[in-house]
C-alpha cells in the first residue's frame, strides 16, 4: 500500500467515525421522519441572495464512506429503517413545498435584477437564481433517479411561466454522475429543459494537486472524469463552474495561496467559471476535531483579500458563458451553516469592525465587479495594524512534506475522537438546558 492510499484510509476511516458519532448524536435528540421539504441554504449574489437546494434523500455514497473531510453537505439525519421508493415519493411533495414557499426563498431575498446574464431565452421579466443538489450529487442515480429528475425540472419550468419569470438552475453534481448520464442518453433528453431554465453544471474539484484532492481532502475523483466532464458540459452548453477549496487542514497560509494559484491556472485553461470557497468548520468534521484540540485555525479574513487579488487574474475563455463573470467566493455564508467561520472566529487577532470592513470590501466586489474601488479599499486595510500579524502568517512556512504534516495531524485526531464526542455532546446539552 502506497503512502498516499494509507494516508487517505486514515482520513476517511476518522471522518466514518465522527459521522456516525453525529447520526447516533442527532438520532438521540429527536426521531427523524421522512421529508416534507428540501434543506435550504443561502449564498450571496449579485441581486441579493439566492437559495441552494438540498433534496432530502439518499445518502451521498461518498460522505457515508468517509470522503471529502471538510463537508457536511450530507450531514443530515435520515430515517432508519425506510425504503429508498419511499424517499423516491418524498421528492415530489419537497419540490410543491418549494413552489408553494417561492416569495419566501427569492422574492423576499432577491431584486429580481441580473444584469449582464447571458439567457438563452431574452425575455425581460423578473431572474432568480437558484442550486440543486441531492445530498451531494444532482445526477447521482441513487439519489435522485432520472425520472424524478425530469419531474423537478419540469415543475421548475412550470413554475418559471406560472409566475413570468426566468430562472437560472445551477445543478450541483460530481463529474462521474454527469458522465453516466451522457451514457444513458439523458443529457440529450433534458436539453430543452437545460435551454428553458439557463441551466448551468457545478462540480467539485477542489484542487489540482492530487495529494490535496484525493488525500487531504478525500474526493475521490480522478483527473481524467474531471475533465472529460467538464469538456462533456462545453458540448451540451452547460456553461461549467467548479467548486476549488482554498484551504487545507495540514497547509500554511502561504501554501494554501500557492496551491490556489496552481489550482486556479489550470481551470483557466479549461475555461470554466469558479466557485472558489474558503475554509469553514462544521460540526462533527476532521477539520473541526482538529480546531478544537488546537491542531489547526482558519486563516484571518484577510485572507479574503489574497483570494479575491488572485480572481481578478482569472480570465478564462467560457465557450457560452451565462453569468457576466467568471467566479465567486463563498464558503462564509454556507451551507450548512458552519460552527466557525474566519468571521466570526474566537481566535482570530482582528478586531471585529475590521472583519466587516473586509468583508464589505470583498462583497461589494461580488456585486459590482469595480475593481478599481476594490483595490483601493484593499490597499487601505493592509495598511491597519491588524494586517501585521496575518502578513506574518503569509510568509511562515513548515519544513515538513503535506504528508507528514497530515499524518501527524490524523495521529492526533485519532487519540482525540472520544473527547471530541463527549465535548459536542455536553455542548448540544447545555445549549438544550
């Protein structure tokens, strides 16, 4: 067994454990039932605020073996003891719920106003965006099989012309899953759906370096599906944005923008928009173990700042282009929402007024794409004294390989997962009491 493959086990064997800790920790607090409605999430948008929708329904394969540490997409408890026909039927009345709550999750959060977008079908009426997922994977068969598919884009469709507006669907998926659908010919089939809502393939890649991806991270996903599905989408119009991970439980913050930089030249050249999300920490994760025993931090939020300076340089060539731009930050407003986040984090050294400045900063940018006023705001923050200590986080470096510093790092989260249990639990009673 190679170094990397045992590393990998590791990681995926830890993050078995604490999910099943959480389960077991969520099953004792309250019964769980089939779902009447989907997960909802939010993110910021141009217009406002859009809402991601996570279907209630068969685990992601990937997260119950263990995979993609930092994630807790699929942190939801399930019923036990109840057949997938009878989650299957659970994903109509969840798309009625979501048609019957419409001004609350877009109306009420959103203008209506996306400028710039490129629709395929010019009509000028009120756009809202919105993202589909299962628990991990929109074309995952297990989760959402084809057939009903069809029927939550159909009813979307139907609900678009109900209510004389666009919609712009962004389907969350993993690359393999879009592959097997081009196989079974789906693709084909959807595509006057795909032309009637401006649907839109987002997949997770997180980074190029195959240690980071595969290893750290755990995604599981060779380089070779990533891009045969990403050229997949370019042929169906599909416009494709990528999720990148900035960020790393065993890397420095120097590394973690070194491997940005790498990450982001590569999908460049793919020509593909990105969703590039910043380290957060949720509950019951290896990356949350490992905070709390005091193996790992966040970077500060100046670390927005080096993010956004890198997209600014990302101009890739987007055959048929939807959106205006060509990324997004997120990953502070998350889904779900995270226990920490570099906002709001206790151990960071700046001051809160300063972590809204930043933020404003880099959200304004979002908004408005002037990257003239964010360049000057930006310089003027680095120029506070809370800027110090981060730049000094920017330059330190650790001498030891991402491997070693991961094995050390899994060591420590190994001898740590009872404690780590037994303090969530005393922290969910208390806040019960």
């Amino acid at each position: 067994m190679t170094e990397a493959l045992a590393l990998a086990e590791k990681s995926a064997r830890i993050s078995k454990t604490l999910r099943r800790q959480r389960l077991e920790l969520e099953r004792e607090a309250a019964p769980v039932n089939i779902a009447t409605h989907p997960d909802v999430y939010f993110e910021f948008a141009p217009s406002g605020t859009y809402p991601i929708i996570a279907f209630r329904t068969v685990p992601c394969d990937h997260y119950l073996l263990g995979h993609c540490s930092p994630c807790s997409y699929s942190a939801r408890p399930y019923p036990a003891g109840v057949g997938r026909d009878e989650i299957y039927a659970s994903l109509e009345p969840q798309v009625v719920w979501l048609e019957r709550n419409f001004d609350d999750l877009f109306t009420s959060r959103a203008s209506g106003q996306l400028d710039g977008y490129h629709f395929r079908k010019s009509i000028e009426r009120p756009c809202y965006m919105l993202q589909i997922a299962g628990e991990g994977s929109f074309f995952r068969d297990a989760e959402i099989p084809p057939a009903h598919r069809r029927m939550i884009l159909e009813r979307l469709a139907a609900l678009q012309e109900a209510r004389d507006i666009n919609l712009h669907v962004m389907l969350e998926t993993r690359p393999e899953n879009l592959l097997a659908a081009e196989e079974q010919g789906e693709l084909e089939a959807l595509a006057p759906l795909f032309r009637e809502l401006n649907v839109v393939v987002n997949m997770g890649y997180e980074h190029h370096d195959p240690f980071l991806r595969n290893v750290m991270f755990g995604k599981v996903l060779d380089e070779r599906d990533f891009q045969k599905a990403v050229a997949l989408a370019h042929r169906h119009r599909l416009d494709p944005g990528v999720f990148v991970f900035a960020g790393g439980h065993g890397l420095t913050v120097a590394k973690c923008l070194t491997e940005l930089d790498g990450t982001l030249t590569h999908l460049e050249n793919l020509g593909v928009f990105v969703n590039v999300m910043v380290p957060n920490l949720q509950a019951y994760t290896l990356p949350d173990l490992l905070f709390e025993i005091g193996a790992y931090d966040l970077p500060e939020p100046f670390f927005l700042l080096d993010v956004a300076d890198r997209l600014l340089n990302y101009h890739p060539n987007r055959p048929h282009p939807v959106t205006p731009f060509d990324w997004f930050i997120g990953g502070m407003e998350s889904d779900p929402i995270p226990r920490v986040t570099m906002l709001n984090n206790p151990r960071s050294n700046v001051p809160r007024a300063v972590t809204e400045q930043v933020l404003d900063c880099q959200q304004a940018l979002t908004r408005t794409m002037d990257s003239k006023a964010y360049t000057a705001e930006a310089r003027r923050l680095r120029l506070l004294p809370a800027y110090e200590k981060y730049f000094g986080d920017t330059a330190a470096n650790n001498h030891l390989s991402c491997g070693q510093r991961l094995n050390a790092l899994l060591d420590l989260a190994e001898r740590s997962l009872e404690t780590y249990d037994q303090s969530m639990r005393a922290a969910v009673a208390a806040n019960l009491g």
